[in-house]
C-alpha cells in the first residue's frame, strides 16, 4: 500500500485489514525425561536436553522435575510426536555417543493358534512322507456343481467373473476332482492328493467357515516294480492313512460303521461319541463323470479332530515282562467291521491287551454267503509281573463269550 502511495498519488480508501481466520499453533507435546531414557537408553542431563530444544527453536513449558511440554513452531510439521521430539534430540546430540544394546527378546507361550499349525505341519508332513502330494485349489467353484450335490446353503457370488467360479465352494470333493482330471488328461494316472482348506455354507443371514482335511487316491498304491506287485488302491488303503493320521493325533474313542451316502458306492463314517468326524469311501461313478479310473475320497473335519486330539505324547519305560502272543479266528455277519470288534474289546477295560491286530480277512468257499472270517492277534503283558496260562486263558475266554454274546460270532477252533 505504501508502495502504491509513492508511486501512484492518491489517496487511501480503507485502512488495511488482515484476514487470517485460522492462524497456525504451535505444537504441544508433553513428555518425561524417563521416556527420553527409554527410548534412547542414556541418561542425557537434563539442562542438555533443554539447550538442544532451545536451539531449534522449540520452546520448553510447563517444566517438573519429571519432565516438560515442547511447543513446537507450526512450520516444524515434521515433530509432532514424541517419537519425533526423541528423534530431534538424540540427532543433535550425535547417534555415536548413544551406546548400542542387543535387545532383549521375551518370548510368548505356545498360544492354541500355535498348536493348532503344528499339527497341522506334522500331518501334512506325514502325509507327504506316505506319497501324498498338497494341493491348493480355488475358494471358488462351478455354480453347476450343485445340481450333483443339491444343497440351499451354499454362498452365491453376486457377481462372478465367469461360470466356474459362481459359488463358494461348500466341499472340497469336486475341486480334487478337478486335479486328478487334469493329471489324467496328462498321464498321470497314480495320484495320492491332499488339501487342507475351508468350506463355506450361509444358515439365513448369517456365513460360515469350516477347516476340512480332504483326501484323494486313484490308481496304484505303489509304481509296479519286480519286488511286489501291490495292485490299485482299494478301501483299505484310504483306511490305513486314515488310521495312521488318528494314531499321530493320539485319538483312541473312534468308531466306525457303514453308511448310504449319494456319493460313495460305499460309505464308512468315523464318529467320536455322537459326532461326525469324517465320512471316507469309493466315489460313485455317476459323481467322477469324465474320469476313467476309480476314486477313493475321505471328507475330514478337522476343526472337531483338532479338539478330540491328543498330540502330546506320553513316554512310558520298556516292560521287563515278557508279552504273550494269542490268535482268534471270528466269523461274523458281513455288516459286522474290525473296528466294532476292537471297540468292543477295548470296552471290556483288560489292561493287559498292548496290541490288537487284523492280520487275515477271508470269504469264499466253506463259509455262507453272508459271513466272513476275521484272524485276530492278541498282544498280553502285564507291567508288573509275568502272565501265566490261567490268567490268560480268562482274559480270552471272556472275550469269547463276549463275542458270541454281542455279536452273534462263531470262533473257528
């Protein structure tokens, strides 16, 4: 305005009026010097500290024998935390007369999460060192696929990117089905696959997730070699991974029995007490559509295997008694399995049976059409004496009368 006056008579209209509605504040910060302390791991005096501010222009206030509060000039926008406040000191008065400290590391206790990925490395590594391979498949799956397993839980994707992937996918089965066809289409006809992934199904408004451990095999247990010729996998084959995985995981009050299930030529369902745990068994044709080769398939729950499992092993020393070897000849009902013969046994609570063992399974000629034969090996020892005859001979003879009492059983003599 002045400026204007000199160089250009005239006369002023209005005094000058300044128009700064929200004028800039300086930055409050209080801190302590035990932060100060803390964070830098030195003790800097405390008229040290305040010289460094004040040289930065960086005003002290408020001052205690515990600490103070900066008022920092607004154009230091970048100290605006004490991190920051700590950082402006600690620069100033020089990184190299800070000593260096190798911290210390506290470590937290093994949370459940933590347990939970253990054993779920331990499985897959069991598995993989059985010849299964991992696979990792697609949360999103074909819409058409429930037309083979009709169900109004599933979770439909408003707006999917194409047809294969209009749903969440509600089983793991279809998209295992999808890497066999793949492999098979290449020449890969022998496959042992599994995948731990998750499931989702909608009950009304609300969603749900489920962890579910899914198996696969086809084709031959083993490549055919001179040694032994093994043949393609059969229901015990699945059967024998699948108690395999029960014994690492320390479970001992599974039952099985056969079920009718639409996607199995024949089921077996594994329940611990009531529940549900898993359903395994060779697929329908009708199910594996293109696929040229039989399929056998095992649906696991594995959040509710997680909860029954017993992980942790118990070490006990060798007995100094010697065991004892009995065998058993059973014919029984065709509907009759192994595993309700050894749940029986297990619940009769004779403490000296170590092992029970199916080493023989026979149908055929001398036998009726609806009966077959198990042999069954008993293992006895006591912990703290050896066993004699007598003692022996009870422990099998009420298991015979057991037998033929629950069962209907006919021993072979």
């Amino acid at each position: 305005m002045l400026l204007l006056q000199e160089l250009i008579p005239s006369t002023e209209a209005c005094q000058v009026i300044e128009h700064y509605p929200t004028p800039l504040v300086h930055f409050t910060i209080p801190i302590a010097y035990a932060e100060i302390i803390r964070c830098l791991g030195k003790t800097i005096d405390p008229a040290t500290i305040k010289q460094i501010l004040t040289d930065l222009e960086i005003a002290i206030e408020a001052e205690t024998e515990q600490g103070f509060t900066a008022k920092v000039p607004p154009y230091r926008v970048d100290v605006t935390r004490k991190a920051d406040l700590i950082e402006e000191i600690a620069r100033i008065y020089g990184y190299d007369r800070i000593p260096n400290y190798l911290a210390a590391a506290y470590l937290s206790p093994e949370n459940s999460i933590d347990q939970a990925y253990k054993v779920a490395e331990e499985v897959s590594k069991m598995l993989v060192a059985n010849g299964y391979y991992e696979i990792c498949t697609n949360s999103l799956t074909k819409e058409a696929y429930t037309a083979i397993e009709p169900t109004e839980k599933a979770v439909s994707i408003l707006n999917p990117l194409s047809e294969s992937t209009g749903i969440l996918r509600p089983t793991l089965l279809f998209s295992g089905l999808e890497v066999i066809a793949y492999n098979l289409a290449r020449r890969q006809h022998d496959l042992k696959l599994f995948e731990l992934g998750t499931i989702y199904s909608q009950d009304g408004a609300s969603y749900h997730e489920e962890k579910r451990l899914a198996l696969w095999l086809t084709g031959q247990i083993e490549p055919p070699n001179w040694v032994r010729q093994l043949g393609p996998v059969t229901l015990h084959s699945i059967r024998a991974t699948i108690e395999q995985l029960i014994q690492k995981l320390g479970i001992t009050e599974l039952s099985y029995s056969t079920v009718t299930h639409p996607f199995y030529i024949q089921a077996v369902q594994g329940r611990y007490k009531e529940a549900v745990v898993m359903t395994f068994g060779q697929l329908q044709p009708s199910i594996l559509d293109c696929l040229s080769q039989p399929v056998f398939f095992a649906d696991i729950d594995w959040s509710h295997l997680l909860e029954i499992s017993k992980p942790h092993k118990i070490y006990e020393p060798i007995s100094k008694f010697p065991a004892v070897k009995r065998d058993l000849s059973l014919i029984v009902d065709k509907a009759v399995l192994f595993q309700n013969i050894k749940a029986l046994i297990l619940k009769q609570g004779h403490k000296a049976i170590q092992e029970i063992n199916l080493f023989d399974i026979y149908e055929g000629a001398h036998l009726p059409a609806d009966k077959k034969s198990y042999a069954i090996r008993f293992t006895l020892q006591d912990k703290e004496k050896t066993l004699d005859d007598k003692s022996i001979d009870q422990i099998m003879d009420q298991l015979i009368q057991t037998f033929e009492r629950d069962l209907n059983v006919i021993i072979r003599r």
